[in-house]
C-alpha cells in the first residue's frame, strides 16, 4: 500500500505537540517582555539619578529636575538638596519587582547633594 498523504491521527499529533510547545513558550515570552521592562527602568533609573545629581550640583538649581521620563519611579530634590526616589502611585505592574529591584540595590534612598 503506497500512502501520499498524511492520516488524521498524524496530523492531531502535530497539532497536539504544537499546542504544547505553545504552551510552554508563551509565557517565557512574556516573562521575558516583563523583564527587560524591568531592566531597561532600574537602567534609566540609574542614569536619571546621576543626571539630577550632577545638574544640582552644577547649577546649584533644584527646581528643575531632570527625570520626568522614568515609569516606575518619582525622583524629587528639596530645597536643602535632599534627592528622594519613590515609587509612582500610578505605575505598571511589572514595576512592583523593578521598585523591589531598586530597593535590593539602595538604589531608592534618600542622598543629601
């Protein structure tokens, strides 16, 4: 008997595997979405955090901070150039880890300028 085609059991195995590996990979996908989120605001947050430093300590300036951009985080300067971090009221969720991030690496702490 020569066969030119797939029979049906064949073709439900495919797809059952194919549903399996589906899956698997969709949330590795999106586990792995929510982690460059993460990674990529800790990341503005660093870089955010040296601008305000350096722009009050070279304009000696803290009404204007320059750090309006980060998603996750609030970042404000007082007068007597105390330069605090917080979390935003409003943020994503992915940013509760980013915000338990910051915090594992002192990143959020209050630093007199």
């Amino acid at each position: 008997m020569n066969k030119n085609a797939f029979t049906m059991i064949e073709l439900i195995f495919v797809i059952v595997i194919l549903g399996i590996l589906a899956a698997i990979a969709i949330p590795k996908l999106t586990a792995t979405r929510d982690e460059s989120l993460i990674v990529r605001e800790l990341s503005d947050l660093k870089t955010a955090k040296m601008d305000v430093m350096s722009h009050v300590l070279i304009t000696n300036d803290v009404t204007t901070v320059p750090a309006n951009n980060l998603i996750c985080f609030d970042v404000q300067v007082d007068s007597n150039k105390t330069l605090t971090i917080t979390e935003k009221s409003n943020a994503p969720v992915y940013c509760a880890k980013a915000v338990s991030d910051a915090n594992k690496s002192n990143m959020m702490e209050s630093i007199q300028l």
